[in-house]
C-alpha cells in the first residue's frame, strides 16, 4: 500500500512541476516523461498488482502464465498503444494543419475575416470552434484555430487570450457530439448514449458553457477596441493556396467519416488524410522561381519540422503516468469512493468532471462506465460526457486541446489559472444546471 501511494505521490509532485514550470525553469516535457518512467519502474519492481474495469476490479495476475509481472508487461504495452493512437491522430493532424500554412492556405481564411473588432473576432472564432469541435474532434479543431489565430493576432500577449477562450468553445462543442471528444465517442461505442438521445439532452448545456464565458470576456477590456492586424496584398498566397485548403478541410473532415464507415480508430483515418493532403502537395506545389523575393521550400520534411514536438512528448508523459494510477485501480477506487460518500448522483459527476481538469477524462469516463450499471441513454450517462467533455477547460492541463495550445503558444499554467479556470468554472456550473433542469423537466 505504501508503495502505491509512493506512485500517486510521484505524479502530484509531477504535476506540480509542471504547473510551475516557468518558476523552476524545467520543461514540462522533462516532468511528464520522468514521472511516467517512474511511476511505472516502482509499479513493476515492487510487483504490484494491477487490474482492468469489468463490473469492477477484476485481478490480471492470475491471466498471464508469467503471473503479474507479465500483466503489468502487457498492460504497459496496451496503454502505449492507446497513447500512440492519440500521438499519431496529433503528428496527422498538426501536419496535414502545417502543410496547408506552408502553401499558405490560411492566408485565404485571414482575407475573408474583414472584421478588426476584437470582440466581434472573439465571436467569430468561438462559434467555428463551437461547431467545427463537433464535427471533427476538440483537439483538431484547437491546432487549426491557433494556427488562424497566429495570421489575425499578431501579438502574442492578446492571442494567448483568444487561444485560452477557444479551449473552452472547443471542449463544449465536443461535448453534445459522439464524434466531437474521445470520452464521448467511448460512452457511444459502449451502448452507453445514443447520438440523437446526446445531441437532445447537451446541445443546450453544451451551448451556455461556451455562451456564458465568452459573454463575460467580451466586456473585459482586453477585447475593446480593434486589432492591429496586418493586412493581406496580392502577393502573399500562391496558386495552391486555395486548392491545398479545401483539401486539407475535406481530409480533416474525412477522418469521423472514415471512423463511422470502417469502424476503425480516428488514427489510421487521419493518417489516410495526411497521405492525400501530402499527395496533393507534392502535385500542386507552385513553381517558387516566380514566386518574388521567396524562395520557400514546400517539402512536406519542412512540415514534418515545424510541428511542436515536444508537446508530442508531454501528451507521452502524461498519458502513460495517468495509466500507471489507471492499471492500480486508483482512478476507479477514487470515483467509487465518491459515489459510496456523496448519495448524490449529480454531484458525484461534476466532481468527476472537477477531476478530469488534473486528470485525464479518458480512465475517469471507463472507471465512471464499470461503476455506474445504468441503462441506455440515462441521465447520469448524458451527465458523464457533458462533465468529462467540459470539465477539462478548467485547467490548461485538462484536456488534450489545452495541451495542445499550451504547447503551441507555450500558455503558462497559472496564467490560465488567474484569467480563465473562473471564466471556464461559471460556463462549467451553467452547463450543469442547465443539464440538470432538461433531464429533470424532459424525462
């Protein structure tokens, strides 16, 4: 037992290196990756016994003819390829995002947003985030908004503002659609919700926690005024500009298509999507001797390079540091401990949905799934995806689109916490209520 609460000690000390890292002067990258390794090196030298969710706790040790130490073996190697699955969606993602700026594709969207009002911006941008979160996924939809927001924001004090609030329209648009974020895609696939009954009962939810906290911050005076945003001329977008990105949408778009059609994982749609997106490159690139003062090199080798590698290795770390408290039974200890001390159901969710902000939604949704015996389409289930989905926001740490921003416009952890955790907790409180009076009225 001592040993085990020496694992979850190693990931809060983690965790807080990582909240502090412009404090202490360590990459986050550097805290994720250590703690993952030792959380797992204690979790196998001291051969503790590990479990998965069935109706509850079930022992793997008995399973393996190598006993437990070939459990915790195979389970490390399990947990390694879900995580892959997600690292390789995001090097798709983040590439096939790359490849369009790098034939300057985005150049086409900065041209056709005319307004220079911040606020009207921050609008625009939250409602696309919104929807386009619940068409492809959350994380997706936050590696293509930044990269929009780097053309129409130049200054990184104002952007990281717009980037923070877009976590919060991402996250709520992923909510209310079995395709929009992982959690709920798993409560889908496990006959937990059905598409329509989850579009019903969060949609509305889902809009107050975006519509709420974009409704206080447009008054704050950081989104007064207008923007100093530079302006396109004609020679800044190049013949494959518009051709590479429709095709690079189309193939992000392709990907919930191609998951729904062949029941395959997101990743290998994704990958499809970045083979297409780079064929088309190679085929449409322009002729550079023409191109004025500019000789850029479109190899998709260059795209490949610029995409934030180090926040691939943070979603490594983190991820497999999560599975270690996953495969001890922690995580499904710690939510049937709140249902056994909180009788409230409701109220047990949203504290579930307060801990998917420190810990990965992911575990806390499968635990929430062996926990909970409700049938198809119960409220607590449309609760589940409403408060995993959302909760994240809280923190920039929650969700795998706050990842990616803090990685992308390298967002300080307790920045977030000072300007936009309350901003994201009174859309997360509206949702609830709001969750709560449509199951309690409609049913």
């Amino acid at each position: 037992m001592a040993l085990e609460f020496l694992i979850v000690a190693v990931f809060f000390i983690g965790y807080l290196f990582i909240t502090v890292e412009h404090q202490v002067k360590i990459d986050k990258t550097i805290s994720a990756l250590g703690m993952a390794v030792i959380c797992w090196t204690i979790l196998k030298t001291a051969d503790l016994p590990v479990f998965k969710i069935q109706d509850g706790l079930v022992p793997l040790a008995d399973q393996y003819a190598g006993g437990n130490q070939e459990a915790i073996d195979t389970l490390l190697l399990h947990h390694l390829g879900e995580v892959a699955e997600i690292l390789f969606f995001l090097i798709g993602a983040m590439t096939i995002v790359e490849i369009i700026d790098m034939h300057r594709g985005f150049e086409i969207i900065k041209k056709m947003v005319k307004t220079r009002r911040k606020k009207k911006l921050l609008w625009v941008l939250g409602i696309v985030a919104f929807f386009l979160s619940a068409l492809i996924d959350n994380l997706t939809t936050i590696i293509i908004m930044i990269t929009i927001l780097r053309k129409l924001v130049p200054f990184r004090e104002e952007r990281i503002w717009y980037a923070s609030l877009l976590i919060i329209a991402a996250n709520a648009g992923g909510a209310w659609s079995p395709i929009g974020d992982v959690t709920t895609t798993m409560l889908w696939m496990a006959n937990k919700v059905t598409a329509m009954r989850l579009i019903d009962y969060v949609v509305l939810p889902a809009v107050l926690c975006f519509l709420v906290p974009f409704a206080i911050a447009s008054v704050m005076p950081i989104f007064k005024g207008k923007l100093d945003m530079p302006r396109m001329d004609k020679t800044e977008a190049y013949k494959s500009s518009t051709p590479i990105l429709i095709i690079g949408v189309l193939a992000i778009i392709f990907v919930p298509v191609f998951k729904s059609i062949f029941h395959l994982p997101p990743y290998l749609g994704m990958l499809f999507s970045l083979a297409t997106v780079w064929f088309f490159s190679e085929l449409l690139k322009p002729n550079t001797e023409l191109v004025e003062g500019d000789k850029p090199s479109f190899s998709v080798h260059s795209a490949l390079g610029r995409i934030e590698h180090s926040s691939i290795l943070f979603f490594l770390g983190i991820l497999l540091a999560v599975a270690s408290l996953e495969v001890m039974g922690t995580l499904f200890n710690f939510a049937g401990t709140l249902s056994h001390v909180i009788p409230n159901e409701n109220i047990v969710v949203m504290i579930l949905g307060f801990a998917s902000a420190v810990i990965d939604n992911v575990p806390l949704v499968a635990a929430a799934i062996g926990m909970f015996q409700e049938p198809l389409d119960a409220a607590v289930w449309h609760f589940i995806a409403f408060s995993a989905g959302t909760g994240g926001s809280l923190l920039i740490i929650g969700s795998a689109a706050g990842v990616a921003a803090m990685g992308m416009e390298k967002i300080d952890f307790f920045w977030y916490v000072k300007h936009i955790s309350w901003l994201a907790l009174i859309g997360f409180l509206a949702g609830s209520g709001a969750l709560i009076a449509v199951e309690t009225w409609f049913r």
